[in-house]
C-alpha cells in the first residue's frame, strides 16, 4: 500500500490504533432488536452474495 501512496507523491502516515469505547448489552428485547435488524441490513446490502453462496 504504501508503494501505491508514494507514486503519486503522497507521504505515508502512521495512525494509532482506535479502541471500541462502547459496550453493547444485546441481551434481552432491546439485543434481539438490535441484532434482527442489523441481520436484515447484512442481508439486504449482500443478497447476492448470499445467494451465490447457497448455490455453491
């Protein structure tokens, strides 16, 4: 990667590594929500994908 920044004459930064601060109890009603819906974003953004998959 940093051969593809310096071509074009850019100088390679290191960047610190960004820790989760946040915790998520996906216990109980309000978990399962959090999950079903995220699960139903997944699958629509990369329905094909899936797809392609099930036919392997």
């Amino acid at each position: 990667m940093n051969e593809k920044i310096q071509k074009y004459g850019v100088q390679p930064v290191s960047r610190p590594k960004i820790r989760a601060t946040k915790k998520l109890d996906l216990s109980g009603a309000y978990g399962q929500q959090i999950v079903r819906s995220e699960t139903k974003l997944v699958i629509r953004t990369h329905k094909n994908t899936f797809t392609k998959l099930a036919d392997m």
